[in-house]
C-alpha cells in the first residue's frame, strides 16, 4: 500500500511541478520581454525629445553670429529663456569654448564642478550618453558640438532625467512579481488538479496491480474514462491480466486434473506389478504383463490427451497446409475397419482444405473411436462430408444408443462421461470429444452435437478454408 501511496503522491508531485516550472518559464519570458520592450520605448521617447531640443536649437541659431563669446553666450540664453513651456526636468548646458557655461541649471552643474573633471554632464562624449548627476540622478545626455564658420566654439549638451523611465521599470518588477506568485500559485493548484484527473486511472491501475501480485487475477482496471494513452494502457493491462488468469487456470485445472485422473491408473499399475512380482505362474505372468502393459498404453494416451489439451490453450495446436480431401478421406476409408467390427460408411468430397491434416485425423479418428464405444459388432457408422460454399461441412453419425438431452450441452467438457462405467471399461478418458472441440475451435470452425435418445448420435463439424476441385484437374 505504502508503494502505491508514493507512486501516486510522486506522479502527482511531479506533474505540478512540471505546470508550475513550465508556467514561471512563461511568465519570465513575458516579463523579460516587456521589460526589455517598455524600457525601450520609454528610452526611445526620451531620445526623441533630446533630439527634437537639438533641431530647435539649430532653427533658433540658424543664421544668428555665434563667432565670439559674447555672441553665443546671447543665443544660449535666448535659447533657454524660450524654453519656459518644456518640462523642467531638461537640462540644457552651452559650454562656450574659453568662456563660461550657460545653463538654466546652474546649481546642478555648480555641485558637479567642484566634484572634478573625468565625469557627469559636462564631461559626457559626443552624441548620446548616460551619466550620473548628484542631484538629478540618471540622466541621458546629448552633446553636440556648436560650431560657427567651420570652427567649434562651444558645445551644447542637453540631458533629460531617465527617472521615468527607472520608475517605470521598478513598477513593472513589482507588478509581474505580484502576477507571477499569483500565476504560480495557481499554476500549483490546477497542476495538482490536473495531475490528480490524470493519476486517478494510474492509481486504479496501480492497485489491480497490487492486487495481481498479491495472487487475485480476477480484478479489473475496467474503464478509466479517458480518451487517450492512458485508456489504451488500461485495456491493454486488463487483457493481460486475462491472459495470465486464463493461463494460471490452465495450469490449475492441468494439476487438478492430472492428479485426479492418474492417480487411479497408477494406482493400478502399481497393484498390478506387486501382484506380478508376487506371480510365481509363468502364464499368470505372461497375462498379467499383458493386462499391465494395456493399462500402461492407456495411461500413455490419458497423458498425450492432457498435452494436447495444454497445448490447444496455448494457441500452438495446428500448423494449417492445403490438403487434398480426396487422399485424406481415401486414407481414412482405409483405417476404418481398424477401429472394430462396424458397418462403416464413408462419404467423401473431393477440393482442397487449408487445415491441419494430422490435428483433422486426430478428431476424425476421436469421433469414430467415440461412436464404436457406444455401439455393438454390426451396427452401422457412417461418415459424410459436402460444401457449403468455401466451408468443409463433415458428420459423423452411428446407429449406437443417442446422447440424453441433458449432457448434449456437457460432452465437450474434458473428462466428462455420459456412461462412467461403460467409458472406463473401454479405455475412454473423457478429454476425446474436448480434444476435437479444441482442434476445431483452433482451425476457426465448430463442432456440436444432435441426438435423440434410442436412434443414435451425430456430430457436426464446419471448417473454413474450402476451395472446390479445378475444373479438369485428375484426381490422383
């Protein structure tokens, strides 16, 4: 039990952990994406305003005398005077070259210039740049060079805070931190959900299993309701829980039968040779080795029925060739007479039969072995076989006492005997009509019986596998 509970605990642990990994990949994948997109805009945005500020300082110098100092110090602040309706996070700054600068920050930039040259807004390179400002923080800066007849007089730099944009940023971490507990959160819940749905049939399964092992084949995992591999798994297990009962009972009734049945004739044999060592008549010997040796021939053939049996539940009974019918029943008609002194009547077809020839003889014979036990010297057995398009129809009948109603339906069964006395004193064993029944159930045909008590009995046997003779063709 204790195996089960871990096999299901795991599977499901499992299972949820893989929706909860696979949903934390997705939900990173979208953060980093949007995090990656968002910061890209706003910085673009930010890009954009610089470099609108940069075309309007060209449009308002366009034309203007920037060659001396005093000049471009003038259009400096002209420029940063027409500047009241921007944001006030902008800083601009005209670095004149030899002169002052000229900003509409001047405390920002007075803290960075006595912090020293090598860094911050005025040291930023040519084009757009990051820096650091004590005072405003992160800043993104765009310095262009002011030139003035070809020659560089100055350079304006123009910085925008990038404080949107780290605010944004920070939001957007502290939103998908948020969204992404909350998707694991119930990524777990419907992941144990899911995983519990689909172990369900797994741990039904699981516990046929146990139940198997334990020794009872009879359960089933039966129907899991579901529509996929899992469905497919549960019926392929029960098939092969049916197949194992069924060859655990084979094997079961083998035992019981085979201790039943010989049990009794080895108890005679060996009765039978303590009384011949005992023997001291030499005739006496001589019959009694005679009457040992009959019993032990029986007891051969009771052990070959058994196996043949054995075998027809294992599915390796017959070996189906062509047979030419017309040699098969003319070597039958020959061996008739062998079985004893009957009034035997064969009639035969010609064509071909796909079938075991020696599985076919054996229920043939079986038949007719089992006719001339319930019959006496001169009564009649007949045999008859006719086509009924590609199926072989053939039927043994005798004129011998008939079956009662009440064992038609048993006569199949192995060891089952209509008359327990008159079988045994003739040799029978009871597994010849169930031997017949397997030969012919293994060549995909039927075999049943009629009778009517006081005029005798007929079996009926149909096989498939039947081709007519070729027009023209000689019979051999």
């Amino acid at each position: 039990m204790a195996r089960r509970v871990r096999f299901a605990g795991g599977l499901r642990a499992e299972l949820a952990l893989a929706i909860a990994l696979v949903t934390a990949i997705a939900v990173g994948a979208s953060f980093l994406a949007l995090y990656s997109g968002t910061s890209s805009r706003l910085r673009a945005q930010v890009d954009a305003q610089l470099r609108t500020q940069a075309a309007e300082w060209r449009q308002a110098t366009a034309g203007a005398d920037l060659s001396t100092p005093q000049a471009l110090e003038a259009a400096a602040r002209r420029f940063i005077a027409a500047q009241r309706y921007h944001a006030e996070a902008l800083i601009i700054a005209a670095q004149i070259n030899g002169g002052r600068t000229i900003t509409n920050s001047s405390d920002v930039l007075a803290r960075e210039e006595r912090q020293g040259e090598g860094s911050g807004l005025l040291h930023a390179p040519a084009g757009l740049s990051n820096t650091t400002l004590a005072e405003a923080g992160h800043m993104r800066v765009l310095s262009l060079p002011i030139a003035s007849a070809g020659r560089a007089v100055g350079t304006l730099r123009l910085a925008d805070p990038l404080a949107p944009v780290d605010q944004a940023q920070s939001s957007l971490r502290r939103t998908f931190a948020v969204v992404g507990v909350l998707a694991l959160v119930l990524a777990v819940a419907v992941g144990i959900g899911i995983a519990t749905v689909i172990a369900a049939p797994l741990r039904r399964m699981a516990r046929v299993a146990a139940a198997a092992e334990g020794g009872d084949l009879s359960v089933r995992a039966g129907t899991v309701g579901a529509r996929d591999e899992v469905r497919v798994l549960a019926l392929a297990f029960d098939h092969m829980l049916e197949r194992l009962e069924r060859a655990f009972t084979r094997q079961r009734d083998f035992v019981s039968d085979a201790s039943h049945e010989l049990r009794t004739p080895l108890s005679v044999a060996r009765a039978q040779v303590e009384l011949l060592d005992r023997e001291t008549d030499e005739a006496r010997r001589h019959e009694g080795t005679v009457t040992l040796l009959r019993r032990l021939d029986a007891l051969d053939r009771l052990v070959g029925d058994m196996l043949t049996l054995a075998s027809a539940e294992g599915g390796q009974l017959v070996e189906p060739r062509p047979i030419d019918l017309g040699g098969f029943f003319e070597d039958l008609r020959r061996d008739l007479p062998l079985f004893g002194e009957r009034d035997f009547r064969l009639e035969a077809i010609d064509g071909t039969l796909i079938a075991d020839a020696d599985r076919l003889t054996q229920v043939l014979r079986n038949l007719v072995r089992n006719a001339v036990a319930h019959t006496e010297p001169g009564d009649w057995i007949a045999m008859s076989a006719r086509a009924d398009a590609d199926r072989l129809q053939i039927a043994v009948s005798d004129s011998g006492p008939g079956i009662p109603a009440d064992h038609l339906e048993q006569i199949f069964e192995r060891f089952h005997r209509v008359d327990q006395s008159r079988s045994r004193d003739r040799g029978g064993s009871g597994l010849g009509l169930a031997i017949a029944r397997a030969i012919v159930e293994a060549h995909g045909g039927s075999i049943r019986a009629q009778s009517a008590p006081g005029h005798g009995a007929t079996f009926r046997i149909e096989l498939p596998g039947y081709s007519p003779p070729r027009p023209g063709a000689v019979r051999a």
